[in-house]
C-alpha cells in the first residue's frame, strides 16, 4: 500500500516572518507576475468576499504564509497558497514570498489536493471529482488513495458516490443549495425524477438531513414507514429558549413554522399563580383587558 509522502503535510507549518519581521530560511521573494495558477488545481470556485477581506490582511501584515512553488517551463507554477495569491495581487503586491519545491506532477497533484482538504477550501462535488482525477490519473485503488490523504475507505467511496447523482443535483450541492448529507440520502433513490423532487423540497435548509433520509427509507420500505419528526426553525428554537427564562418553567412546541401548539408546564399552584402574573404584567404593558 502507497505511503503518504510527509512533505504534504510539513508546508502547511511554514511561516514568512520570523520575530524580527525578516524571511524565514527557504523563503524568498518572486515577482508576482512569474507564477502561474495550477490548471489542475482541485478548486474551482474562489469566494471574491473572502479574498477581498484577505487582501486588506496582507496590505497591513504581508504574506504571513508563503506561496509554495515549483519551477514550470521558465514559470513558477502555483503549488498550494492560489487563494493567497489572488489575494496579494488584489493587494497591489508585485512580489510574494514562496517556497519554491522541486515537485513531480503527482506531488503537485496530491499537495493541491491535501491542503484544499485541510483547509476546508472545496465543496463536495469538488472535493470528489479530485478525488475522481487523482485515483484515474494515477491508476491507485480506493484503499491506495485513502491511506495518501489520511480519509477513511468508506468516506472516499461515499464521496465517489455523489458523483453518480444527475448533474442539476450535483450543482446544487456545489452551490452550497443541498448538503453532503442530503446528497447522501438521495442516493438511497434509483428514479432520477423522484431524486430531483426531493432535492428541490430539500434544498435551501427547507428539510434536515434526518427528515430526508426518513421519506427515503419510506419510499423503499412502504410497509414498515417511519414517522417524521418535525424539526423547529432557528427562530422558533430561540422562542421557546426565551419563554423557558422568562416563565421559568419548561415550555414545549408542537408543530412546525406553518402551526402547532405551545405547551406551559406548570408543578405546583406557585408555578401557575407566577405564570399569571407575568402575563398580568404582558397585558397591562401592552393595554389589554
């Protein structure tokens, strides 16, 4: 079985700066118009906000972590740090600090690819067809390419999966519409029309995870169906939250966003006279009879 190859993991810990604001050893400085971005590179969308908020960092403090680099065709092809260097050219840098690497394609491959995944920096259809590439690219096995990247077999073969959903569905997972979670429960569906159904009713938070894998096992299990637990909206948690404080008592709510009930319990006749009270004081305040 492949081993991992620890470099990978060293050049997230380098830093620019030492305590005397100077290079640290192995850094240098590049004009920022000799790198390129890596056309392999996993990510492919890049959040303008989040760069722009980057780039007023680096015009107060520079580059805290350098751009990790390897020599490319009299280039200087962008190994893991592309977000950063947007970001510094948005800055007005016209030269960056780096690390530059001597690198083969497959180090490049899986060095772009772990530290998206450290990061956090791709969404799950971007994250699989990585994965896809990588495993196709290098003729691994599943069992080979998990041990590289330090992920279960089992979560690189469910995230493998997504991959087999229709098109619309994956770029509703891509635009951040639908979770893993639900893409996940999807799968459990053969009929495309009905995955497309419940991904729309699914989509934009309008149903968990646990309620979406619930109609799922439904739909294959008619004769042995579960119940569907209603799940409050934040709003509606938070309300329940402030009239437990407020009657001091458990308060419970059954329904959903759309109608239900509110439920006051009350322990002992001291309980029910201080829960009239407070809402004696509601409707003096507000002018009721």
């Amino acid at each position: 079985m492949a081993k991992k190859d620890l470099t990978v993991f060293e050049i997230k810990d380098y830093k620019t700066y030492d305590k005397e604001g100077n290079l640290n050893e192995g850094i240098r400085e590049l004009n920022i118009d000799a790198i390129v971005p890596n056309p392999n590179q996993p990510r492919k969308t890049f959040d303008s906000d989040s760069i722009k908020e980057l780039s007023k960092t680096i015009k107060r403090l520079g580059l805290i972590q350098p751009i990790v680099v390897t020599e490319n065709d009299n280039k200087y092809l962008i190994v893991a740090g592309e977000r950063r260097f947007r970001a510094a050219k948005l800055a007005g840098l016209t030269k960056v600090p780096v690390i530059v690497k001597e690198l083969s394609k497959k180090q490049i491959d899986e060095i772009a690819l772990i530290e998206n995944i450290q990061r956090q920096n791709l969404n799950p259809i971007e994250e699989a067809l990585a994965y896809k590439n990588f495993i196709k690219e290098y003729s691994l096995t599943q069992d080979e390419f998990s041990t590289n990247i330090g992920k279960s077999r089992p979560y690189v073969t469910n995230m493998l999966r997504l991959l087999t959903l229709p098109e619309d569905i994956q770029e509703l997972v891509s635009s951040g519409r639908l979770s893993s979670g639900h893409a996940r429960a999807l799968l459990g569906i053969e009929d495309e029309t009905i995955q497309r159904t419940l991904a729309r009713a699914a989509c934009d938070k309008q149903m968990s995870v646990r309620q979406l894998e619930t109609i799922v096992h439904n739909k294959n299990n008619p004769e042995n169906k579960k119940t569907i637990k209603p799940v409050l909206s934040v709003e509606l948690k938070q309300l329940v939250n402030t009239m437990q404080r407020v009657f001091a008592t458990n308060v419970k709510l059954k329904g959903n966003n759309q109608k239900g009930r509110i439920l006051i319990d009350y322990y002992t006749p001291d309980d029910l006279d201080r829960i009239i009270e407070l809402i004696e004081i509601l409707k003096k305040k507000n002018n009721l009879n």
